[in-house]
C-alpha cells in the first residue's frame, strides 16, 4: 500500500495512464486510416512513413537522450540542467534543419520501390524540425520531475494527433495526413508554452565548459547510434519486404500485423519514462538499481503475458474486426509478434534502457550492431521463402536474443555491494 502510495505521489499513474491512452489513440489513427484508406494508398504512406523513420533515427544528433541523461544526473542543479538543456536543443534544431533538406532531396532524387511514396516523402520533410521541439518540451518536464505535466502534455499530444490526422485523410487522404500531423506538432508547442510554462526561448548565450560539451555529445552520438540501429531493426523490416516481395499489398498486411504489438511497447516504455530519471539519479547504488529493477521485470512479465496469451489466442477475431476482412492474412504474423512483444517487454527495452543509466552505452552499442546484422540476416534469408511472415519470425528470433544477452549483461554489471 506504502508503495502504491508513493507511486501514486511521484506521479507514475499519470505517466502510465497517459502512455496507455496514447498508445490506443495512436492505435485508433491506424485503424482510421486503414479503413478510409484503399490498400495501395495506405501501402504508399507506410512506405514514405518508413523512409522518414530512417532519418528521424537521426533526430537532434541524439541530444534527446543525451539532455535527458545529463539533466537527470543534475537533479537539484536547476541553472546546470537550463545550460545543458537549452545548448542540446539548440544545436538538434540546427541538425535537423539540415536533416529536413537532406530528406527533402532525397525524396526528389532517389527512386522509390512503392510507386507513390516519393511526394508523400518531400512534404514530410520539414516535419523533422516540429517533432523535435515538441519532444524537447516533453523532456523538459521530464528532467524536472514534472510528471503530471508531462502525462498531460503527452495525451495532448496524442490527441491533436489523432484529431488533425483523422480530419487531413478525410479532406486531402495521404497528404491531408501529413499536413495533419504538422498542424499537431506545433499545436503541441504552443499549449506546453503558453499553458504548461514549458521552455519559451533560448538564450545563445549557453555557459559550458569544453569538457562538459564533450560529455554532452559522447552521449548523444553513442545514443543515436543505439537508437538508431536498436529502432532500424523495424524499419528494416518494411524496407526489405517492399524490395524483395514487391507487393504493396504484402507491405501493408505486415504494417497492420504489427500495430498492436508496436503500440503495446507503451507498456515498458511507459515503466522507463517514469523510472529513467531515478534509475539516471541512483545510478551508483547497485542495490537499489537492483532491487527496482527486479520489480519492474516482474511486473512486466505479468502484465504483459497476459495480454500475450489472450491476443494471441483471440487474434483470429481480433484482426478482421479491428482492421477488417481484407487483412485476415494477418494473424499468423500477428500472433509471432505477439509473442516477440512479450520478450521486447520483459527483456530487451527494461535492461536495455537501465543499462543507458549504468552509462554502459559502449555494450549497448555492441548489442545494437550485433542485434543488426543478426536480424538482416534473418531477414534476408526468410522473406525469400516466407514473405512477411518471416519477417515476424525474423523479429522474434532477434528479440529472444538481444534481450537474453542485454538482461545477463545487467545483472552482472549490477553484482555486489
């Protein structure tokens, strides 16, 4: 009761409320889409989607880990964590203009196995920049320990998602979409400025030493390197069914098989958002960081395997009724990703995530590169016979792995004392 208590104060309910409502917001835009949608349009946009997931890998040079990390060591250093902050923001917005206009060309200039993807890329393009300063206000609260408002601002968010999207497919279909999707990034800015007293300008002038700026960007770019190859393991997946298979169709039942098991990570994710700046904060007290994580492993594996026995088990009806008949072809894929969330839960993100505290970025980014060639591998040699359904077995395959590896690592790290 004590720790229910403590929980409810420290304002974990809103932070996992709030990523549960967003998760299912996001899960009804999908399945908004897919019914409004013909199969090829939404095929298309799930393809331009994918190729711009590749450059949002490299958002912000990686400074919204790297602030969030560095910020959370300086709990109770309000005029260190404003430096650190305010000089990451400032260098990711110059980044990822640049990123924008890099995207943009690529767009106009490189070919695209799904045939009319390339327009719904180039007006994506600057939509880098909006997510970024959307995410750094999240952060911002974060850091802080404002969890209440961030909780807030996330379902927010995730409303103004859902809203202008649903609103931008029925007037304009894809790109009616996109310019949705801008409308609710700077929507978002503006209410956590004016409504939450989010972060409003930033002074140039930013006070660090050279040391510290080493610090700062060590971290980002390992960061990015992590997130980029840990989050390419499903981009991939898409890439190499449109290449191989050459089948719209196959690349929009893969995207449907994977919805619900994609937007139910919001579980340990969720568990992280929380927990990340506590973990950042006792990251020197190996009991402690033991102890909580073991709580946090088993409460996963509960929560989680049970909702992977029942969808599992319901998937034959689960799948036609939420995303209609025509994508019936779904489920055995569904089913393996199912059971490859449970594995991504439990084992893979929880220690991967506590490892980044434990600053063991350099193994993070071992098991980032060697969880890579692993799943192209498979990837490579299963799509040929099995199309997306080895694509499933390519993902689980890697996840089972990666997140056995990752887990024993940890607990060796957190031996002793």
């Amino acid at each position: 009761m004590q720790q229910i208590k403590r929980l409810t104060s420290t304002g974990f309910w809103h932070v996992f409320g709030s990523s549960a409502i967003n998760r299912m917001i996001g899960m009804m835009t999908s399945v908004v889409l897919v019914r409004v949608l013909t199969k090829t349009d939404f095929a298309q946009y799930v393809y331009a989607q994918n190729i711009f997931e590749y450059f949002m890998l490299l958002s912000g040079f990686g400074m919204v880990s790297a602030v969030l990390q560095v910020c959370s060591e300086q709990h109770g250093d309000m005029n260190r964590q404003s430096e650190f902050f305010r000089y990451g923001t400032r260098f990711g917005l110059q980044f990822n203009g640049f990123l924008s206009v890099v995207l943009l060309l690529f767009s106009l200039v490189v070919p695209l196995p799904v045939a009319g993807s390339a327009p719904i890329l180039s007006v994506m393009s600057f939509l880098l920049v909006f997510l970024f300063l959307s995410e750094m206000q999240k952060i911002h609260f974060r850091v802080t320990l404002q969890n209440r408002r961030f909780a807030y601002l996330n379902t927010i968010d995730s409303i103004l998602i859902f809203s202008c999207s649903v609103i931008g497919v029925l007037l304009w279909r894809t790109f009616g979409l996109v310019i949705g999707r801008y409308l609710a990034a700077m929507a978002c800015i503006l209410i956590a400025v004016l409504f939450f007293r989010g972060p409003a300008r930033l002074n140039p002038k930013v006070n660090l030493s050279a040391s510290d700026r080493r610090s700062l960007f060590g971290i980002a770019g390992l960061s990015m390197v992590n997130n980029s190859l840990s989050t390419m393991l499903y981009l991939v997946e898409i890439t190499l069914i449109g290449i191989y298979v050459a089948d719209a169709n196959m690349v929009a039942t893969y995207r449907v098989a994977s919805t619900i098991p994609i937007a139910l990570n919001f579980i340990p994710l969720a568990f992280m958002t929380y927990g990340y700046a506590y973990f950042a904060k006792n990251n020197k007290d190996k009991r402690w960081v033991r102890i909580h994580f073991a709580k946090a492993a088993g409460g996963l594996a509960l929560l989680c395997g049970a909702i992977t026995v029942v969808l599992v088990v319901l998937a034959p009806w689960i799948v036609p009724i939420i995303f209609g008949a025509q994508y019936a072809d779904s489920v055995l894929s569904f089913r393996i990703l199912m059971i490859a969330f449970f594995f991504t839960s439990v084992l893979r993100i929880l220690s991967g995530n506590i490892l980044v505290t434990q600053r063991r970025l350099k193994f993070n980014l071992f098991m980032a590169v060697f969880g890579g060639v692993l799943h192209i591998g498979l990837l490579l040699f299963l799509i040929n016979g099995y199309g997306e359904v080895g694509a499933a077995i390519a993902h689980l395959i890697t996840m089972l792995l990666t997140g056995l590896i990752s887990t024993g690592y940890l607990l060796f790290c957190l031996r002793g004392n």
